[in-house]
C-alpha cells in the first residue's frame, strides 16, 4: 500500500511540476498555490500543494525568486517537462498556412523561399528563428520577439544576448553537423546562451538540407514549438 501511495503522489507532483511550467510559461510570473489550486483540479488543499511545491524546491525541479513570489521552473524542470512530453502541438490553421507558403513557393529561389517560411514561424513562436543552410551560411529573423520577452528587459541580458547574435555562425558551424532528428537545447545545454532555449530540427528540401531552430527564453512554449519544428523536419 505504501508503494501504491508513493506513486500516485509521484504522479500528482509531476502534473504540479507540469501546470507550474505552464502557467510560468504563458503569465511569466512565479506560480503560488493559490493559483495551482484553483486551476490544477488535483483535488487537494493549498497547503498539500505548497507541501509538494517545497519538496519540488528542494529537489532542484522548481524555485523561488523572491521570498513573498510564488515559484518558478528551473532548467532541471524545463528538462523533466521536455522528458515527459510526447509530440508537439500544431493548430490547425498554422499547419495549414505552412502547407500553402510551401506549395505556393515551389518556384521561389531556395533561400527566399525558406526565409519567408521562418519569418511565419518566428511569428507563430513568437520568438527568434535561425537557419542554417550550410555550416557557414545562416539567415536569422524574429530577433524583435526575443527582446519583447520579459526575461530579456534586463539590459545586462540584452547585451549578452547581443553578444550571442554576433557569434551566431560560429556557434551554427560548431552543430550544423549533429542535428540529424528534432532536438531541444535549455540553458547551459545551448550553443548559443545559458539564458535561452533552442528547438532544432533538420530540414531536407528540394535535394538540399540544413538545419532550423526556435531560440527563445527558457519559459518558450515548447509544445508549440516542438509542434513548428516537427513540421519543418517532416514537410521542408
């Protein structure tokens, strides 16, 4: 009986881990229990949610930027997240527009042609979006999304970011090769900045191939995101 009830508060953590990333992800303000509470639908009180909370603390999944906050997702929950996510989510209609830009491209210049595809993207994700055609020759767009986002309103961060922009190629160079599948890099895992995220995904188009990814905040959607990148892997 004690292993049956170890499980299912194992399961009840992992949704509360799971609804703090998302409430984090779409308010980026830290989550409290009040809020979980009413809108989690676990079943419990506050105070068994800030008992899991504190123990999800404890265990490097979540933390707490200010002492009155709520909690926010470390990168050690971000990846417990991606671990138990299974495929990305595409609306409909952002499916359907991406199908008509490349059918109504097909005589397009390659490049154009991708370029405008990850000018929509950037849009969709609103976040930055990079694209590798060779190992040395790269295009970005979105860079307007991925200073918008809070996180990035400090101006230390903005001029790391800076920073990160100026290296983008060597940075590309250095992966081109090793994206053969879709693939997420979070914080100190990313090539390009320990203060970010990027969803990579290879691309095979009109018997050339590169690489493309979504490089946005760690708090990036990432089901939508993997869903844009899932596309491109499977349709470019």
């Amino acid at each position: 009986m004690l292993k049956v009830n170890q499980l299912v508060m194992e399961d009840r953590k992992r949704a509360l881990l799971a609804q703090i990333i998302k409430e984090y992800i779409k308010t980026a303000c830290p989550v409290g229990s009040r809020c979980l509470e009413e809108k989690s639908r676990l079943g419990v009180s506050s105070a068994t949610i800030r008992n899991e909370m504190a123990e999800l603390e404890m265990e490097g999944y979540i933390a707490q930027p200010h002492t009155s906050a709520g909690r926010i997702p470390t990168e050690k929950g971000y990846g417990f997240f991606l671990s138990h996510l299974k495929e990305g989510k595409l609306a409909s209609r952002e499916f359907k527009e991406l199908q008509e830009m490349l059918k109504k491209s097909f005589k397009d210049d390659l490049e154009i042609q991708l370029k405008q595809l990850a000018k929509k993207i950037a849009e969709f994700s609103n976040n930055a979006v990079v694209i590798g055609f060779s190992d040395n020759n790269l295009y970005y767009t979105g860079l307007s999304n991925l200073f918008s986002q809070p996180e990035f309103q400090n101006p230390e961060l903005v001029y790391d970011i800076s920073l990160v922009i100026d290296h983008l190629d060597q940075a590309m160079g250095e992966i081109f090769a090793s994206i053969d599948c879709t693939r997420v890099l979070i914080g100190s895992k990313n090539p390009f900045s320990n203060h970010c995220s990027v969803v990579f995904a290879p691309w095979q188009f009109k018997n050339k191939s590169g690489i493309m990814g979504i490089l946005g905040p760690m708090r990036m959607d990432y089901e939508k995101n993997l869903g844009l990148m899932n596309f491109i892997r499977n349709y470019a």
